[in-house]
C-alpha cells in the first residue's frame, strides 16, 4: 500500500489522497468504483489472433499491474506513448502492462496505432462473450466505466497492487516520462 501511495503522490500530488471515487477526469458513470475494480476479474479479453488472454493470472503473479483503456482516436491515449516508451527503457519487467481497446469494434486501428509505437506489451480487446453472457457483458461495461451516456473515458488507467488489489483508477493523460513519476513507478 506505501508504494501505491509514494505512486499516487509522484502522479497527482495531493489530489491522490483526496479519496475521490475515480481520480482524474470525474464524470458521472453509470457503474459504481467497486463495479469496475470487479470486472477485473470478469472480463474476458483475446489477442489479435483471439486467442484468450488470462488477465486473472496476471493479476496473480506478485508483480503490480497496470491495465490502460487506450483508443487510435483518443488524443490522451495518444499523448501518452513518449511516456509509455520512457517506462518501457526504464523499467520494462517491473509491472505487468496491459492494453485494452476502448471497443471491441476499433480494435483493428487501435492494433495497428498501438504497433507503430514498439512498445513491448500487447493490446487486447474484449472477448465477444459479451455477445451472449449477460454478466460478461455486464462486467465490459463496468470495466470501461460507462458514463450515464453510455461513453467510454479514455484513457482510463486500473493500478493493481502485487497482490491483486486494485488501489487506483485514474481516468486521464498520465505522462510516465516526467523524472519524478519515472521514477516512483520504476521503483528508483
């Protein structure tokens, strides 16, 4: 918890103690906090090839996880990747980072946006479970964090502490390039 804190404090200062249900860009969901830390372990995501992705696992293997709605369309999403690539030379291996396309049907150009950037990691989408479980599709929707609109905030960021808690959900730009968040995520 101490480390997600030094963390939160590198990322927002201040404000990341304030408690706010979401921090960054608050708008009114139609899906409580506790939902969408849920669907983390409800969700049903594939790969390019749809081969499924076991999110589960990741969540359980001792390392931090950080799990980012991204979108080609969105200019934060987009903003971020000098950032992403500034994490991925510090510290590639430190946190599990995974990529979720913001809707299953922009997944073909949120892949091939996402690969002109090499970043080490893979993005994924949502699996079309959806299509025919109630509760899964449920889950997507909490996962994304639908607005009363039924709008999808990108990005969206899930940081998951080592032991599979989720301690933050950040929807906004995050820019890991900055010295000091460079360094409270990498652990230097």
């Amino acid at each position: 918890m101490m480390r997600f804190l030094t963390i939160l404090l590198a990322l927002f200062g201040a404000a990341a103690t304030a408690r706010a249900e979401i921090l960054g860009m608050q708008v009114e969901r139609a899906v409580t906090e506790q939902d969408m830390k849920d669907s983390l372990r409800a969700i049903d995501l594939v790969d390019e090839k749809g081969a499924p992705f076991d999110l589960r696992a990741i969540l359980a293997d001792g390392k931090p996880t950080l799990v980012s709605i991204w979108a080609h369309w969105c200019p934060n999403c987009l903003a971020e990747a000098p950032g992403y690539k500034a994490l991925a030379k510090a510290c590639p291996q430190r946190w599990n980072v995974v990529f979720v396309s913001s809707t299953p049907k922009d997944f073909p150009k949120d892949l091939a946006r996402f690969k002109t950037y090499g970043l080490p990691w893979k993005i994924y989408r949502i699996a079309d479970t959806t299509r025919t479980d109630a509760a899964k599709a449920r889950a997507a929707g909490a996962f994304y964090g639908l607005t009363k609109e039924g709008g999808v905030v990108t990005p969206t960021h899930y940081f998951v502490n080592a032991a599979g808690g989720v301690e933050a959900i950040v929807s906004g730009r995050i820019n890991f390039a900055e010295p000091e968040r460079l360094a409270a995520f990498c652990g230097s």
